[in-house]
C-alpha cells in the first residue's frame, strides 16, 4: 500500500516539537528520508515509519520511560458512538508518545483491523492476483493466541499473529477476521464445563507480561488496548476483568445515560463476582455540544458519574468521514495532524494518559507535549 508522506512542518506537529527538533533529531538518529525530487530545494519527506522510528528515538533520548504499565478496554453497550476510531486514534498517539502500545481487535467485524490497512476478506491467493502485498491478509487473530482454540493446546507464537502497521515503534496490531467469532462458542463450553473462560484473557495476559513464555512475550508493551464489541459476552467480560481502564464512548444524541448504567451495572457484577473491575472513564465522542438534549446529557451523566467523566471531548466532524474515503489506513490523527478533531483526540489521550498514570512526574510535562 503506497501511503501518503510528510513534510517536516506536520512531523512538528504529530510530535508536538519544533521543525529545528525534527532536523536535528532526524539526522542524530540516523534514518533514511526520502527527499522530493525537481528542481529547488530538496524538502524532506518522512514515511509514517520514519516518523514512528524518531518518536522512539527521542523517547530514548530524553528518558522517557512508563511509569506503570496499564490494560485499557474501550468499549461501548451500543454501537455507533466512534468506539473503533477511538481505539485506533488514541493507540496512534500514545505510540507517538515514545510509549510501547499493542491494540487488540476483539470484534469479529474487524473494523478495528481494516482501519489499520488491512483486509479481514482477502486471500494470499487474491492479494497476489491483485498485486497487493500479502501481509494485507488476516491470517491469524486473538483466539489463535489462546489454548482453547486448539484442541492439542498448541498455539501461534505472538510473532506470527501480530501486525506491525507503521513499522516496528508504531502500535502493533493483533487483528480480526470473521472466524474470531468462534472463541465465544468455545467459552461458552468452558462455561458449561465450569472453567471460568472470563478469566482466560486474564490468564493469558498474566503469562505474557511476566515474559517467561518466548513466544508469548508481552512484556515489552507500556499500554495494551482491546477494542472490544458491543455485546455483553464472555470475550467482551473477560478484557474488561483483565483492565486496569475502561474507556466508554458515548454520542449522547439519545440515551447515554441508559448506557453508561448497562455498564455501570456489568462493572457491579464483576465487583461482587472476583472483588474488582476496571476504573471507568466517559468520553464525550462523535456529538455536538451545541444540541439541548445532548446538553442535557452531559449534565445527566456528569451528576451521576462526576469521577468518571473526561474534561476533554471528542465532537462530530466532516473530517472522520473524509478519513475513510481516503483509504490509505491511515487513523485521522495521522492522515490529518493539522484539523481539530485531531487536537481534540491529542488532548483526550493527554487525559487519558494522565488519569492512567502511565508516564512519571519527571517525563511526563516533557513528554505531553506531543500532545
């Protein structure tokens, strides 16, 4: 996939720092930028790989290391409230931070997948008909990862499920494709059999952080992410028991409060069921603040959720609809580092940031700035 490139001024501005710190930074790193070609100045033109690759240089540089390491869910009782874009914008930008993330796609639909640049649909057989590169297939997902999904209990190592859409200091991806839905059959016998399948992620997030199992080397990550889907089911229980944080997207165009309580409610349960549950944040997503009833929905949910609630908003743009005509799977944060929604995803993922606890005292003024 050929994407777009960028020129020095909105590498400055996706890493929150001077066009003399991009150059000088750049050319200390040592990487290989492409240069425009024509007569006249030879301006500067950096891959998102490239600009991935100086993020993690600079975090480097400058000590930026995490402080904790978190799980983040970010789900949502109803669908249409931007839950995926947000998966993929906040995941973009904390990797732009210098932080290691892995974002996994839970959703059989996998729209988290194809928003990264790839195909859940095509065959290696059609990608070389079609002369798209093969590494645009899905070839493995979540439940490949985990012991249920064999019978023998063998499993794929994480190397070969995982997808490294901007290059190695990007966010890595571990995708989704339709035959993911077949874990949540398999649960439900666990569950029949009595073997708590809720705690299985749970498990295997335990055995991979602590980075005994080589081919199940989760230590390296700062945040991992799960964008979970809609439905209330032991896949979608079971990445909310193992989460430090949820993030719960809501358009307040009608109900919210309805839907925050569902949540509310399943986070009571997992309370009274194991003693725990993750902390909650609301995010304001995909609205318009200007609307009377949306107004009132803010006051609904701020009354009733006031610890809960996100200072900074996400509100409705052209633009996100513009991101998917574009098709260069790139998120908007990326495919337009200039536009507000972009500042308002940066300043939602600032918050998010400083409410997990992620980056210490001493980096984190330094390292926010990117945000």
């Amino acid at each position: 996939m050929k994407r777009k490139t960028f020129k020095v001024q909105a590498v400055a501005r996706l890493l929150g720092i001077s066009v003399d710190s991009v150059r000088r930074d750049s050319d200390e790193a040592g990487l290989e930028i492409e240069r425009q070609g024509g007569v006249g100045p030879k301006t500067r033109l950096f891959t998102i790989e490239n600009i991935y690759d100086l993020a993690a240089y600079r975090a480097k540089k400058y000590g930026v290391t995490a402080k904790a390491k978190r799980i983040l869910t970010v789900y949502a009782p109803k669908g249409g409230v931007g839950k995926t874009t947000l998966s993929s914008n906040i995941a973009s930008i904390l990797a732009l931070l210098g932080l290691r993330v892995l974002v996994i796609d839970l959703d059989f639909q996998a729209n988290l997948t194809i928003s990264f640049g790839y195909d859940p649909e095509l065959t290696p057989d059609e990608a070389t008909a079609t002369n798209l590169p093969v590494d645009t297939c899905v070839n493995y997902h979540f439940g490949h990862l985990l012991p249920q999904w064999q019978q023998n209990g063998q499993t794929q190592s994480l190397s070969a499920v995982i997808k490294k859409p901007f290059g190695a200091n990007g966010p890595h991806l571990i995708p989704s494709e339709v035959t993911l839905d077949r874990l949540e059959a398999l649960f439900t016998v666990d569950a029949i059999m009595g073997k708590k399948p809720e705690l299985a992620i749970a498990r295997w997030l335990a055995e991979g952080r602590s980075g005994k199992n080589k081919d199940l080397d989760l230590s390296q990550y700062d945040v991992i992410m799960f964008d979970a889907p809609p439905a209330k089911n032991q896949t979608t229980r079971g990445a909310l028991l193992a989460s430090d944080f949820v993030v719960a997207p809501v358009s307040m165009e009608r109900y919210s409060t309805k839907s925050v309580s569902y949540l509310a409610g399943v986070l009571g349960e997992m309370q009274e069921e194991y003693g725990k549950y993750p902390q909650l944040a609301i995010l304001g997503n995909f609205f318009d603040d200007s609307r009377v009833r949306v107004a009132a929905q803010v006051i609904a949910l701020t009354s009733k959720y006031p610890d809960a609630w996100m200072d900074k908003t996400v509100r409705t743009s052209e633009e996100f609809k513009k991101v998917l005509d574009d098709d260069d799977g790139l998120p908007l944060v990326l495919s337009r580092p200039s536009s507000t929604p972009a500042d308002e995803l940066r300043a939602t993922t600032k918050e998010l940031v400083e409410k997990m606890g992620v980056l210490g005292a001493n980096t984190k003024a330094d390292t926010l700035r990117a945000a």
